[in-house]
C-alpha cells in the first residue's frame, strides 16, 4: 500500500506526507485491511486521534503549569505578607 493519503479531490481536505516506522505501518496496514478500512480512511482516524491525545496532554500540561504558578504565588503572597506583618510589629 501506498505510505501516503490517495489523491483525491475532497472538499475541506488537505494532503500531508508523514513519515512512520516501517513495521508500525505494516501493522497498521494489517489491521486496516483485517476492519476493511481504506488507507485513507486509517490515516484519518490515526491523525484525529493523535491529535486528540496531544490536545489533552497539552491541555493537562497547562493547567498543571498554571496550578504551578498559583501555588507559587499564594506562597510568596503568604510569605510577603508575615514579612509586612513582623516589620510592622517591629515598628511599633
């Protein structure tokens, strides 16, 4: 089988040329072939679903940067905060 998309005249769709490990598209060949699934259609639905997957993990890397930073900050506010605290008890 060819290791890339067929042409075809689709609307909405566009052409890309990967490049994959020889035996892991073999296999996928196997398994496309064994569901009756047309190359194009496996090369679809692996490109959604690796996109998915590294939506989610980027989704998750960023909300856990972000649980980071605000934990960062509560305690520096907190630490800031006992400094002002001290000084002003010393000052009085």
């Amino acid at each position: 089988m060819d290791a890339t998309m067929p042409r075809t005249k689709a609307q909405g769709m566009t052409r890309i040329e990967v490049y994959v490990p020889t035996g892991l598209l073999e296999e996928a060949e196997e398994i496309a072939q064994f569901e009756g699934w047309k190359l194009s259609e496996l090369h679809r639905v692996f490109w959604e679903n690796g996109f998915g997957a590294y939506v989610e993990r980027s989704n998750k890397r960023m909300v856990n940067k972000r649980l980071r930073t605000k934990i960062l900050n509560d305690t520096t506010d907190t630490t800031v905060s006992a400094i002002d605290t001290a000084n002003d008890t010393e000052e009085e």
